[in-house]
C-alpha cells in the first residue's frame, strides 16, 4: 500500500472536488463518501486532510468507526512520528481532556474582562458614579492577569493540536493579542498613576477613554478568529 506524506494529506480535504481522507496510527481512511464528512468537515470541528490520531481519543466514540472505511494508504512514518515528545504525548493519551479543553476555558476571562471594563467606564461617564470607574479599574486588573494565561495555553493549543503549523487565524490572534496586552498594560499603568484621569476631564483622558474603548473591538476580533477554528464557517 501507497506511503502519503502529511503534507499530500493535507490536500485531500474534501473540498472542491478533492476527496476527504484522514489519518489514524499511521493508516489513512477515505471519509469522502461518509454523510459525517460532508465538505470535509466533521461535526464542525475535524478537518479532513488532518491526522486524528490525538483528537479521537477525545471524541464521544472509539477509532472503530473508521474501521468501517475503505483504508486507502498509509501515513508516511518519518512524519507521522515527529510531533510530540514521548512524556507529553502519553500525558495527553492519559488526560485527553489537556489537549483541546485549557484555552477555551482560560479564553473566557480576559474577554469578559476586556468587555466589562469598558462598559463600567461608559456607565461611569453617563452616571458619574465613581463605583462603576473603580469596577472597571478592577476588571482592567484582572484582564491584565488572566491575558497571559489565556496566550499560553492558546500556544500549547496550537502547539499540540496544529503543530504549530502557520495559521490565519492562529497568527491574526496572536498579534492582536499581544497588542491588547500592551494596551491593558499601558491603561491600568496609567489608571494608577493618574487616579482622576477621567474625572478630571482634559485632552490625555480622551486618549486614556481611547485605549479603554479598544479592548472591545479587540477581543471581538480575537473571539472570531478562534470561533473560526473551532467552528468553522461552512462553505457551499
């Protein structure tokens, strides 16, 4: 039987015409006539063209399924063995639920954060109240702390599941939040030494209510581009 590359793999995605296969333990399925791989697209997660060898230990169902499809080659073995160390992969094997689960659940905190300190900054404009001001000076923080950890588990994420392959959305992601993170730095920095920059009104608090805006926007983008991958926008 025929050796496949991952990289030949990867054009196999079931898209335009091209059969959908995949990979598992080194043996490569055809899931093009599957109605589960419609658009070489799976539970709108799992990509055809990709090597689920990892991913499956996480799915509600056993590699038994694909023992129902036509096994059309083999994965080339130089390849297929390079991806992860021997310690981490038989962590993951052990803890499937480290694999996927880290980031989406880190994710949340710098966005409901990034979201809520602008809206307590506006509320504090229209009411002047000083308690919505203090309230967003509190979720600033704690956006501050929980950035870094969401950007290092989206690494390990793309790390283990992608390889660290070079991907749009991955690398949109990655530069937008870095520039989010030096903006909080710089906003709660500020905040700190200059505790009436915004109740005391003057041409540095508009640049000040500036960067407090942009995290919106910022997060909304991040929060795409990562709903992309895990929930990809289907293609007719």
């Amino acid at each position: 039987m025929k050796e496949v590359t991952p990289e030949e793999l990867a054009k196999f995605n079931g898209r335009e015409e091209n059969p959908g296969y995949v990979a598992h333990q080194g043996r490569i399925f055809d899931v093009t006539g599957s109605r589960m791989w419609k658009g070489g697209l799976h539970m709108s997660i799992h990509h055809a063209g990709e090597d689920l060898t990892d991913a499956i230990l996480a799915a509600p169902h056993g590699p038994e399924v694909l023992a129902r499809l036509p096994q059309v080659a083999l994965l080339g073995k130089e390849k297929a063995q390079r991806a992860l160390p021997d310690r981490l992969s038989r962590l993951l094997m052990r803890f499937p639920v480290l694999r996927r689960h880290p980031h989406p659940m880190t994710v949340h905190f710098p966005i409901v954060f990034m979201v809520a300190a602008p809206l307590f900054t506006l509320l504090y404009l229209l009411s002047g109240q000083e308690s919505f001001e203090i309230t967003a000076l509190h979720c600033l923080g704690a956006g501050l702390l929980f950035t870094p950890l969401a950007m290092a588990t989206g690494y390990f994420t793309w790390w283990v599941n992608y390889l660290a392959r070079p991907l749009r959305p991955v690398t949109i992601k990655q530069r937008i939040s870095l520039l989010l993170f030096g903006i909080e730095i710089i906003a709660f920095s500020w905040r700190l030494h200059v505790p009436d920059i915004l109740s005391t009104f003057r041409p540095e608090s508009i640049l000040y209510l500036a960067l407090i805006l942009s995290l919106f926007p910022l997060v909304g983008v991040i929060g795409w581009f990562g709903a992309t991958l895990t929930f990809p926008i289907a293609r007719d």
